[in-house]
C-alpha cells in the first residue's frame, strides 16, 4: 500500500464527511474481530462445535485478513482506492450475510473466511484514502489519524459490548448480521463522498498471497488437528510439513519475483523485523488472554453473554483512553524501547496471575478485574511502540508496505499462538484426573493462561535484546499510530 499519495491542490470539501465513513469502515473491520468473543459459548451451542475447533470462528476471520492484507493494499495502489474499498464492502457484506445464516460449522468458518477477505480489501485502501484527503495539511493530517485511530480502539470496545447485548437479547446471528445494513449504506454512500483515488501500473503477486495464505492456513490446522490426531500423526506432521514448505516457497518467490508483495530487503531497515517480531509475541500473549477469559467467564463461572460484555468493558475502555491520551506520553518521556518491555511483562504478569487465580468458584472482583486490567495495561503500553518500531526504519516510500506488514505480523501472531494455546488447553483436560468435567476445562485454561504468559515473556527478552532505542522518540510517527 503506497503511502505516498499525491497531495490534492485543493483540499477536497467533503474530507470530513469522507473521514467519518473511512473510519466506520476502521470500526467495523476491528469490531469484527471482537463481536465474537461473548457469543462463542452461544455458537459452539448452536452449531455443535468442538472445544478445540470452536477457535475456528476467530482463526477463519483473522488468517485471511492478516494473509491478504498486502495483497488488498497491492489491489488498491493497481485499480483504485474506492474501487478495493467498495469491493472490500461488497464481500463483507455477503459474507456476513452468509456468516449470520450459517446452518454448520463449515458454512460459518467460509463466512468468517470470506470476511477476512473483505476486511484485506477494506483496511489499506480505508488508510491510503485518509492519507491523500489530509496530506496537503500536517495538522489536519495528525487530527484525522487522530479519529482514525480512535476507531479502532472503540471497534475494539464496542465489539465486545455489543457482542454481549446482542447475543443476549436478540442471538448470536446478528453478530454478523449487524454488518448487513452498515455495508450497504457504505455502498451507497462511497461514490458520492469519497474520490476515486489513484491508479498504479505493475503486476499482482497472486502466488506469493496464495502461497503465504496456504501456508497459514495449514500451519494452524494442522496444530488445531494434533491433539485430536496426535502430534506424530501423518496426518499432522505432513499438514505442518506442507505449510513450512509453501512458507519457503512464498520466501523464494518474493527474492526471484520482480515486484514481490513483499520485498524483503526492507528487513534490513533498523527495528523493523524486532518490532514485527514484537507484534507477533504481543498478539501471542493477548488474544489468548482475551479468547479464554471469555471462556473461563461463561463456561466456568456461568456469566450470561450480556454480563460477559460487561464485564470485560473495564479493559477494553482502559485500552481506549490510554492508547489516546497517555501511551503518545509515555513514549516521548521513556522511548519505545521501555514501553514496549514493561507493557510485555505487564501481560505476562496478568496471564500468570489468571494460571493461578481463577478457581472454578471464583468471582468477577477478585479473580477477573485485576489481572485483566494488568492485561489491558501492558496492552496498552505495547502495541503502539511496536508498531512504531516496525515502521520507523522503514523509507517513506515503503511506510505503506511496513504498515501492512506489522499489521499481517499482528494477525499471523494471533493465529498461530491460539492455534497452539488452544491445543494445549485441550491436552491438559483430557489427562485431569478425576471425574469433575468443569475442574478438566478449567485446569485446561489455566495451563493455556500460564503458557500464553511465557509468550508474552519471551517478548520482552526479544525486545530487551533485539530493539535499538533511537535517541529520542519519533513524534511524528507516534501521531500516526
């Protein structure tokens, strides 16, 4: 996704009316990674998923946004911002309209899938139009990546409320079908408020994103399949085989291909490959956080999907404030550098505080409002410097493609360790002892808890080791986060 967009000689009049519709779209595509989270005891009820296969809901969704990110911003910069962009809302649209009506867990896994894609398409081509509309003005600029960024922290938030509210009082279909209505009014509003954007000339690296995509894919089935299978299973050790295979085949494709989807001599730039590695032990730790506290809530302590909304907002809203008003702060007085460490230890430290207290007859004080907000602390501390680390290296001309890349590392990262934490949260109920059902999936979050701790532990060694501190922050970068 090409961040350097031409600057308009006159300021385009409907920018703001533009901005708000751009950053519905933001809400949306980080919404729907969240709306889901209080329904999944609603879904795994209605459509007979497995314990272990239920992860498939947020997986589905998250591989093919975090795969196809690059390619959509590639689709942007060839055939036009607002085309991908009404493209991206086109699919959206009929995949939650295929999720929502979903009649098993095939048809609901497709749709969450094709969202995925949608979303790909959404998000650069969202982003790159923000930037050409406010370029021609510094200030205006900062202001919109302002909203910008404020959407997604309250698609954040707002997703798990209204998960709760809406698979209480109305059923989890209209988790997806709330997208519906939303997409076609972007549709319909698009052509008349947002200009066309720019075309580019250059070739689509259709085999790397298929490849990369495939690889993902099977990478994580074949690590959802092992415990059902075995992990020396030929079944699983030839899934895992294939996906390393298809990876090394993405890798040399992108050194012979020539316009790569990724060229990977941006990895040279300084902290960009420490602070995608960040991302992905960041991601490690905190989607696992957030997907079995879900669990632990309805499944063991027998919260309602609505008193699961609400009992995860104290988090999300601490995320939203600090992430606007104090992290920018933090990082101009301490460095990316620190940040990043003590919010990674932050969550380490809230995920082994969950390992160890979260009895099956625990409460919501005592046992879940402390250690998630610990966890949405160090959340908040991280993320936005390790987005910074993996940009700031990086040359203007490729600030497009290491956004996509730290925001494809985010979402590989949460794949792959749910995939794994999952996994094991399987193997360790099914060699409890005793005949108590609920101790046996309790003790299997607990072990799944402590493990995604270690996640975000080894992190902050990472980043200890491998993230260079610059002499001062960045200011103008932390604007754009």
């Amino acid at each position: 996704m090409s961040m350097q967009a031409k600057g308009l000689s006159q300021p385009d009049p409907r920018r703001w009316i533009a901005l708000a519709l751009l950053c519905l779209a933001n809400f949306m595509v980080i919404m729907d990674t969240s709306i889901i989270g209080v329904a999944l005891p609603a879904i795994k009820e209605a459509l007979g998923y497995s314990q272990e296969s239920l992860q498939w809901v947020f997986n589905a969704y998250v591989i093919f946004f975090g795969g196809l990110l690059l390619l959509g911003g590639r689709l942007s910069d060839l055939f036009g911002q607002r085309r991908m962009f009404m493209w991206g809302f086109f699919i959206l649209t009929l995949a939650s309209l295929l999720a929502g009506l979903a009649w098993n867990e095939t048809a609901l896994n497709v749709g969450r899938a094709l969202q995925g894609f949608g979303s790909a398409l959404i998000a650069p081509s969202a982003l790159t139009i923000v930037m050409m509309l406010f370029s021609g003005s510094p200030k205006e600029l900062g202001k919109a990546l302002g909203f910008w960024g404020a959407s997604a922290a309250a698609g954040g938030s707002a997703g798990v409320f209204l998960g709760g509210v809406i698979t209480e009082w109305l059923s989890w279909e209209w988790t997806f079908l709330i997208n519906v209505p939303v997409g076609i009014l972007a549709l319909i509003l698009s052509p008349g408020i947002l200009t066309k954007g720019t075309r580019g000339k250059g070739s689509i690296d259709i085999v790397g994103s298929v490849f990369v995509t495939a690889a993902l894919v099977l990478i994580v089935y074949g690590i959802v399949t092992a415990e059902h299978n075995g992990w020396g299973a030929p079944a699983t050790v030839w899934t895992l085989i294939s996906g390393a295979v298809l990876f090394i085949l993405f890798l040399i494709v992108q050194t012979v291909k020539k316009e790569p989807l990724v060229p990977l001599e941006i990895f040279k730039a300084p902290n960009l490959a420490a602070g995608n590695l960040a991302l992905i032990l960041l991601s490690g730790g905190w989607i696992p956080l957030w997907y079995f506290l879900n669990l632990y809530m309805q499944q063991i302590l027998k919260f309602s999907a609505f008193a699961g909304g609400i009992a995860l907002l104290p988090m999300t809203l601490l995320i939203a404030i600090f992430m606007i008003v104090i992290t920018g702060k933090l990082i101009a007085k301490f460095g990316i550098k620190a940040n990043i460490i003590i919010g990674l230890i932050a969550l380490g430290g809230s995920m082994i505080m969950f390992s160890n207290n979260t009895p099956v007859d625990g409460n919501f004080l005592v046992n879940v409002l402390p250690a998630s907000l610990l966890g949405a602390l160090g959340m908040s501390l991280a993320y936005i410097p390790s987005m910074m680390a993996a940009m700031s290296g990086a040359k203007p001309e490729e600030a497009g493609l290491a956004s996509g890349l730290a925001n494809t590392s985010y979402q590989i990262g949460s794949a792959i360790s749910l995939a794994i934490m999952v996994a094991i949260a399987a193997t360790t109920t099914a060699s409890y002892a005793g005949n108590d059902p609920v101790g046996a999936l309790n003790s299997g979050f607990q072990a799944a808890f402590f493990w995604s701790g270690i996640v975000a532990f080894a992190g902050a060694v990472l980043a200890l080791l491998f993230i260079r501190s610059p002499k001062r922050a960045d200011s103008n970068i932390s604007k754009t986060m």
